[in-house]
C-alpha cells in the first residue's frame, strides 16, 4: 500500500485521479491505479498543504497554512491565486462547476472566481491584508 503521513484534505478529478493534501509529508500526492506520484511539496506553496479541491476540467487548487491558495494547471504548473498573510489557514475548499471557489477560513466563508472577486459570504468582515 501507499504510505500517508496525516492526509488532511482529498478531491477527484473526472480522470480517476485522487488527489491527497498530505500535511505530514508537506506534499500533493495524485494516487491513480495504485500509483503515487508527488505533484507538489511545501516550499513551492509556502506553507503546509491543508486541503484541496479539483474542478471539472482536472485542474487543483490547493489551500496552504500560510494562508495562500494555489492553482496546479492542466500544465502542471503551480501558481499563486491568493497569498495573503491576512488568511488563518483555508480549508474546506469546493470548486462549483462554473468555476467559483468558495473556502473557510478562521471563523469566515469567502468566494473567489477570478481576480478581484474576491466576497466574503459569512462572518466577520475584516478583509485579509
């Protein structure tokens, strides 16, 4: 079996990948036949990988403990979408259909769809820096 060291958050994708953010080893593990390949490891998402959602298309995005949330392109490229030292540790990520992200963090409920959009839905109002 494939050994995990505290997985905390795992998606789909339509291809039958299974995607584990898995914070013991600080990395993004895709499990697929009964094979693990590392896609991505703490110091490229400046933080611990904490959970991660997949959306339609096969695309990730990632939520670290730095408080920043990641994108991992069909190019397998891995690029920043929001970093903010404002965020206390994003989780419960889901990707809707449409492409909308919705998260938790600290005691709030945000959305994000692209740059600039970001709405917070629930709790206090404070705004990350």
């Amino acid at each position: 079996p494939i050994s995990l060291s505290f997985p905390a958050g795992v998606a789909a994708d339509y291809l039958g990948n299974i995607y584990v953010a898995d914070t013991g080893t600080q990395t993004i593990v895709c499990l697929n036949a009964g094979k693990a390949r590392t896609l991505a490891t703490q110091p490229a998402l400046d933080g611990i990988p904490l959970d991660l959602s997949a959306d339609p298309y096969g695309r990730l995005t990632i939520a670290a403990a730095g408080g920043g949330l990641y994108e991992r392109g069909l190019d397998g490229f891995l690029a920043p979408v929001i970093v903010s030292a404002g965020f206390e540790s994003p989780r419960a990520l889901h990707q809707s259909a449409s492409g909308q992200l919705y998260f938790s963090e600290s005691s709030r409920l945000w959305s994000f769809s692209g740059p600039g959009s970001l709405k917070l839905l629930a709790g206090t109002s404070r705004t990350p820096d």
